[in-house]
C-alpha cells in the first residue's frame, strides 16, 4: 500500500474534548506497520504525540486544560480518523 499526505478542514471541537497542534512525534516500530496490515486508503497514522492546546470544548473542565499548555498522549492511529501525524 502507498502512502500520501493530504489537507483536511480543521474540525469543530466536540464539546467534551480539546484540540492540540502537534509540535512532535514519535515514530514507533507500529507506525510503519499499519500502513501493510492494517490501515486503509485515507486513515492517519502515528501513535505517541505531544501538541498545545488550541480550542477547548464547552464541557471540558477550564481548571485541568488551559490554552497554550502542553499535552502528551498515545492514540491508535492507522485505524481511521485518528493519528499522531496529523495536525
């Protein structure tokens, strides 16, 4: 299978959930993988990230995210929509 980068709109913030810049990534020996075993044409890759909150949701509690911090996290890319490569 190939791979391509795209330009996707920036979504709305659900409301229960925050949006992050990726500023970094980290590679794993799963990222690579995914593209032959299991991903499809047009889902995200990439797992470990570290990214500055830019929106918050309305139901997301404003005494434990902040604007402009910095957050870590691991997410299951290459299933989907959702992946550390994306910004």
């Amino acid at each position: 299978m190939k791979y391509c980068m795209r330009s996707y709109p920036f979504l709305s913030t659900q409301p229960y959930l925050f949006s992050l810049k990726i500023v970094s990534v980290g590679a794993n020996p799963s990222d690579h993988m995914h593209i032959d075993a299991s991903s499809k044409p047009g889902d995200w890759l990439g797992t470990d990230f570290v990214g500055q909150v830019v929106e918050l949701g309305l139901d997301v509690p404003k005494d434990k995210v902040k604007i402009g911090e910095l957050r870590w996290n691991y997410c299951r890319g290459g299933l989907g929509g959702k992946g550390a490569f994306a910004e």
